[in-house]
C-alpha cells in the first residue's frame, strides 16, 4: 500500500475525529461541513483500499490474507454508518459519533498496513 496515501488517509481521519472532538466539545450537533468531512475520508478509503487490490491483483499478497479482506471490509463501511448515524442524532453525540468514525478510520489504517507487511 502507497505509503503517502496511508499516511495521508490517517492524517484526515484524525483531522476529523479532532474537528468532530471540539465541535462536541462545544456541544454541537454536527454540521453540513463535517459530515461532507467523512465523505472525504471516504474517499481516502476507497482510494487506499483501490490501490490495494491493485496490487493484490499484480501478484501481491498480505501475510494474513482473510485478516486484511476483513479490514478491508471494515474500513470501508466504517464511514457511510458513522455517517447514517450521526445524521440520526442531531445532537452533540452525534459529533462525538463522527469522532469515534475518525478514530477507528485511522486505527484501521495502521492494522491494514500491519497486516498487509506481516508487522
């Protein structure tokens, strides 16, 4: 996996999770802005899991093959239901919802690439 990708990807969801922190901390619901904010990382997602079966498909393979698939699938629907659920509650939880979607996004990251090195 492309190392400024993973690093780029990281860096959003924990921009995200710490805007999502101060908002809730603030007490407020969250905003159109935030939420475009998890589409962003979403597409970081789909870009970096892209990338990955990419290189699955040249030949490629990670060290704990059905680990790094349920990552995979992890890391990818993490954001739409961090998403759903934080336009649910319109209240602060639901940033405090869209911090913890940052969070377990970048968590993800460093097992993904864990996982795919045999770290």
């Amino acid at each position: 996996m492309p190392e400024f990708l993973r690093i780029a990807t990281a860096v959003v969801a924990l921009a995200l999770a710490a805007w999502a922190g101060f908002a809730a901390s603030r007490g407020r619901a969250p905003g159109r802005a935030l939420l475009v904010g998890v589409l962003v990382l979403e597409a970081f997602a789909l870009a970096l899991v892209g990338t990955a079966l990419a290189r699955l498909a040249g030949g490629a393979r990670a060290h704990e093959m059905a680990t790094f698939v349920g990552y995979i699938g992890a890391f990818l629907v993490v954001p739409p239901i961090g998403l759903l659920l934080a336009r649910a509650e319109p209240t602060r939880w639901g940033s405090v919802v869209v911090l913890v979607t940052g969070l377990v996004e970048a968590i993800l990251v460093v097992r993904l690439q864990q996982v795919w090195t045999g770290v």
